[in-house]
C-alpha cells in the first residue's frame, strides 16, 4: 500500500464508455443469452408464444440516497441488487419465471470506477441470490447525467399462465408470502436521527432489507401452478397494493389485524427504537416485494403464503378495502406523484 | 379563452401518479399487445424462437436541452418521437422487425401536464411515421426525478436472421442508407449562437433531423434478406461506427470521400451559416440512425442503399478505417463518457 490519503479515486470520466463497458461486463452472467451485450441489440431466447415484460427505475434522492439521515452510506452493491430485484419481483408476482434483463445506467461524470464495480457485482449477486437461475444480462446503455438513474428491464415466461390483478372472486382466500413491512421499517430507520453507528444488529438488519429486498422467487410460479385466482407484489404498500386488486377484480378485500399482527412483532426493534407503531409498516410500508395472492377455496394454498383475509362481493359503487370490517382509504401507501388530496 | 396571463400550467405534481397515467395511456396504442399496460408486468406476442432487444436513455443536458443556444425550445413531442427512433433504430440495424416496447419516463415534479401530453403524442407519431406497424406500447414506469430522463426498451424479431457487426468479408462492398450527418449538423445550428427567429427553411429542416431522426425502418429487414453480411446503425458517427464493424470483424474498412461528398452537399445550408466544413459531420455526426451494411459482392444489393466503400484484409495488428487510403482516428465521433487521450 503505498501512503497517499488524498489520492483520487479512478472516475468512469477518466476511464471512457469502453473502459467502463471493460470492468461492467466481465462481472455480469451474459452466457445463458441468445446475444448478449456488445452489438446493436441482445437476443432472448424465448421458448413459449409470449415474453412478460416489466421496467423499473431507480433515482437518486428519489428513491435512495448516496448518505441518509442516519449517516449511513447506500452502497453501490445494494442499489445493483436492487434494480435487479424489484424487477424479478413483477415477473414473479405474474407467476413467471424471469429469463433476461437489460439495464441502462446513467452515471455523474464523477462516480468512481469503485462504485460501478460494486454495482455490477450486486446486480450479479441478486440474481444468484435470488435464485433466478434463468436470468442472464443481455445488453444495457451507460451514459452521463447529473444525478445516478438505474433503469432495469426484465423479461421472463408464464408456464402456467399469467396470473393478473382481475381475477379475485367473493369468497377467494387472501395470502401472503414474503416480507410485508421490513422495507418500510427499514426506510424509517435509514432517514431517521438515529445515527448508523449506534444500531443494533436487529435494526440493522431491518434497514438492510430497504437495501437489499427479497422478493420470494419461488412462490410466483408456485401460487400459479396451485391455481392463484390474481396476484400482485407489494410495491407501494399493502392497502394500496390490495385497493388495486380490489379495483381490478371489482371486489372488496377483508383484512384481518390479528394475523397482520404477528408480521408487525417482527418489526419490535425498529418501532422501539423509533416510538412508531409497526402496524403502519405493515399496512402501507412498500419495497419489500412479497406477494399479495387470491386463491379459491378449492385450491391447496402453498405452504409459505399466510391467509391474511378473505374476499367479498362489491357492494356500492367503489370496491372497497377493510380491516377488522373498517373502510381504510386505498390510496394511501406510496405514490411518484402524490396529491395532496389522497394523503 | 379567458385572460389570465400568469395562470399557472398543471403539472405532473398536481395531477398524482394515476392522474398522469390516465393522460398518457390513451395515447399511446396497446392494441396489439398480448397484454398492455396496468398490471405487473405487460405481455409481448412472440412467433419465434427469439426476441431481440434494445434500450437506450435520453437524459436532459445530455442528450437534449429544453432551450438550445439557439434560443430554440426542444419539444416534448421530438423527445418521444426520438425516445422511438433510436430504439427502433437498434432493431433495423440487426435487420429486425420493432414489435414493442416499454418506456421509463423520469419527471421533475413542475414537468406541466401538456408536457406529459405532448411528449405521449410523440412516442405515438413515432410508432406510425417511422412505419413500425407492429409495435405496440406494452407497458412502462413513471418517477420522480431532478431532470427529465426517459429510457425506452424495444423489442423485436428477425426474420431474416440476425445480421451482426462481425460479419464482413474483405472484398465486400460497404454501403449507407439513411441520412447521414444531418442530425450532427442539426445539432451545430441548435447549439449555435445563430437565434432560431432568423433561420431559413433550409437550416430549420436540418436542425429539425436532429431533433426527430428518420431511422430508414424498412431498409434492415431488406438488407438481411438480400444477404447483408454485416450491419449497425451509425448512431455515434461514420467513422466511428464504421471502426466498430471493422473491429469486431477484424478487417479493414475503406471509404471514398467522392461518394460522401455528394451527401455532404445537403448540408451546405448548415455549414456556410456555421462556417463549418460539411464532411465533418458527414464523418463524425451521430445519431441520424442510417444503416451502415457490408454486402458480398454476388448480393443484389437493395436500391436505397449507397455503396461508399469496400472491405479489406486487416494486415497489421489493428483493424482499421481509412479514407481514400488514408487511416483515420477510429475514436473519433461522440462518446458519452470520452477519455481526453481519445481526442
């Protein structure tokens, strides 16, 4: 090691379009491609009649920060394994299985070469880690821009049909599988005053799962195969996750506290912490891409979904959710755009 | 019309995230999607084995400026119809039919609603001006952020095979159809300190290619069925572009300058108001998205395309691109992130 502390790190301005393409690639599994990245266009190799498509983006200060209010730095690895996740996530909650993805990133002249690494090698972790086997990168775009952009775009197949938003009928069961209110939680902790390095493992694991969401890979196909009547993750909160499953299926959804409780005693550390009442994470916390299901009561439900409520006829113009029989207002949760007059 | 000069413009903050989906989505045709937009994920109808792939990102005061130096105002519209065209663009270029696509569209929060609108109608006209019949907008993602940053993913399929960069043979002839430096000297006169209010219509109709590129989309599929043995679009510059299929094919690629300068002479509007040497864009300006294609010499080769060259044996260690016997600076042409020693 030689001694200079204000040595500047290597930037991707230093480096070039090419050189970075040269520290990207080589880190990320392209050998399951038709075509992978290097001419005008990859190629998917596709093997039913229909490609499911989903794209997602993530921005800086909107939807992560480089330094939080704790003091605790975003690492490049988790914001690669993010893009990566929250995109699965959609093939899953369709009951499919992802198969590629392309990712275009935007980059401040600045950034160093370190943290592109790091990206690269998160985006190559979630898919491993994830467990998407089938997923290989098979192009991309890198260019500049004043603020750090991830756009990511998966591609994957339904084998057993796509399980959408409509399909919910009275008498349906409600299930959930994955986490419900961690990311949320997480969130708190990340942009709270309670500084990083005071956190205990407990919290620290909370927040990580803002970072490094796990969506339940398995369980998309496997509600599809059982005979899952609709289906979503839960992006932007349960209550609002569940409105739009209601409004599709022109349904009310019936949720139970008692079951949603014992997900909330999980979240203990971070509502001591911060004095909150974890049921909010649970009800309107998003990220954590678990999966909100119906299924019919002639289907064995698989073992890892929770019921969390039941299915009912519309009754009045708008279909409704409710918690313990309470109307809750749907358009709570997260919005891009949020109008003051939903909050 | 009432009179209210100062009444402030809906923006993209005032309308909520289902607000501004309702403006864009009946603008945009999803017909012929197996599954358009409103759910996890979108479907694509597939007839082969393989589905191509491309994405690219427009960034604001990267790729475009809201006022030029000119004093010119980019539109919303040309920033959807480019957001198409360079995309679509990719597809061509491997000889590929465009058969949807998915758009990521970042938005400050004062963006106004007409913004939104127009920017919509633009992706729209794009679809059908630029002659892609078949593709359909299949889904998409809207986000906050500091600057305006759209990111469109494609989809598409060959039927004549995929035509690739590494497959020129020496004594192939090489040739471009499409315009060709028009949208760089567009991009000359935008910038220029020339006011916009005193350009003729010569000039604005240049300007104009930089703004809403006219990718010739009927040309790659042509050019695979008559056996095109290599092809990219020239989205960086001729030479540069020309550099990449020479690289990847390991051969050497020769221009004539005769050829091209009957193109150049188009520009002449542009180049005696700038003062500019009109074959500096014919070999340097990006982003007109014309094919550059290598066709052996038993092929017919399709009458829109000009032969401007011919392939050679690569003698030394490096592939390269000369100009009436004249090696030319590969790296020359736009780099998003360029290395000062590239210069």
């Amino acid at each position: 090691m030689t001694n200079h502390p204000v040595k500047k790190l290597p930037t991707v301005g230093d480096l070039g379009e090419q050189g970075i393409l040269d520290v990207i690639l080589p880190l990320l599994d392209s050998s399951k491609a038709a075509l992978g990245p290097g001419d005008d266009a990859g190629a998917l190799a596709v093997s039913g009649a229909e490609v499911i498509v989903s794209v997602d983006t993530l921005v800086q200060n909107q939807d992560f920060r480089l330094v939080w209010g704790s003091g605790f730095e975003h690492k490049a690895f988790d914001i690669g394994w993010k893009s990566i996740a929250q995109n699965v996530s959609d093939i899953n909650a369709m009951g499919g299985v992802p198969t590629g993805a392309v990712i275009s990133l935007s980059l401040p002249q600045n950034t160093t070469i370190q943290w592109v690494r790091d990206f690269a090698k998160g985006v190559s972790a979630a898919v491993e880690g994830l467990g998407a086997q089938r997923l290989s990168i098979i192009g991309g775009d890198l260019g500049k821009a004043s603020e750090i952009s991830v756009t990511t775009t998966v591609f994957g197949e339904c084998e057993f049909g796509k399980i959408l938003r409509n399909g919910a009928k009275p008498g349906d069961r409600l299930a959930i599988a994955g986490r419900v209110g961690s990311a949320g939680a997480g969130l708190a902790i990340l942009d709270s005053d309670k500084q990083w390095e005071n956190w205990n493992r407990s919290v620290a694991r909370i927040a990580d799962s803002q970072c490094k969401p796990t969506p339940p890979l398995e369980s998309g196909p496997r509600a599809a195969q059982a005979g899952a009547s609709a289906m979503l993750d839960i992006s932007d909160g349960l209550i609002r996750d569940a409105s739009r499953l209601a409004k599709a299926s022109a349904v009310n959804v019936n949720l139970k506290s008692a079951v949603l409780k014992k997900f909330a005693s999980r979240l203990d550390p971070a509502a001591t912490l911060l004095g909150i009442d974890p049921m909010s994470w649970i009800l309107d916390g998003g990220e954590d891409f678990g999966l909100l299901a119906t299924f019919p009561q002639d289907v064995n439900i698989p073992e890892e979904f929770t019921v969390i409520g039941e299915i009912s006829a519309q009754a009045g113009r708008r279909a409704l959710v409710k918690v313990d029989g309470h109307i809750v207002n749907g358009s709570r949760g997260f919005d891009h755009f949020p109008v003051a007059a939903d909050r």
